[in-house]
C-alpha cells in the first residue's frame, strides 16, 4: 500500500506537478520522467485521444491531463509497474488535485487504455 512517504508517489507528485507547470510556462524540465513523457507526448497524446474521443485535449482540465499523460507514459510507454498500482496512483492524485469528477474520469480513461493494450499487446498500438 503506498503512503504519503513512498518513492513512487512522491515521483509521480513531483512529476505532475511539473507536467502541470508546463502546459503554463516553457522552462525546460530537470526531472528525467518529465523530460521523458514530454519527448513521448505526441504517442501519449494519440493514445489518450483515441480512447477518450468525446474529450479533446484542448478541452480537459490541465491537471486531468498531465495526471493523464503522467499514467499513460507509465502504462503504455515505459511499463515497469502493475497497471492497476499505476491506475490507483493516478486516481488517488485526480483525488487530491483534480475536481470532483476527475478520479471517474481517469480511471476510465486508463481502463480503457489498458483494455486496449491488452487487446492489442504490448505497446498498446493497433
């Protein structure tokens, strides 16, 4: 169970807020998984776009998003964790961040994501 002191979580923090503050500001990012998911971000973006159609990105809120791109780089790009700790870990940081629908939101949109990379392998391509 992860707690408020665990290396993932506070990785992950650390990264959406980041992910945040770029959506604002072109400042260049220190933080590797930053700077790994924003050189992946067009994949990430296909990949969200294509499971959450009726949502274009311009059109969620920017937190929703960068938790989205942060959880996605980490289910679809870079997997080294358990797809439901990586789901978990997104919704509960929709939970402390995001609006009142924003876990219902990611947690669709990831189950989706992982539906269809199990449906279609590894990398989650079509």
């Amino acid at each position: 169970m992860k707690t408020a002191l665990d290396p993932r979580h506070i990785r992950r923090k650390k990264a959406v807020k980041a992910l945040f503050a770029s959506s604002f500001s072109q400042v260049k990012p220190k933080n590797k998984l930053v700077i790994a998911i924003l050189a992946a971000q067009k994949k990430i973006d296909k990949i969200i776009k294509k499971t959450a159609p009726e949502w274009p990105l311009e059109q969620i809120n920017k937190i929703d998003l960068a938790i989205l791109r942060l959880a996605t780089y980490e289910l679809a790009i870079n997997p080294k964790e358990p797809p439901k700790a990586i789901i978990d870990e997104a919704v509960e940081l929709g939970k402390k961040y995001g609006g009142e629908s924003t876990p219902a939101f990611i947690n669709g949109v990831l189950g989706a994501i992982l539906k269809k990379k199990g449906k279609n392998g590894e990398n989650g391509k079509d």
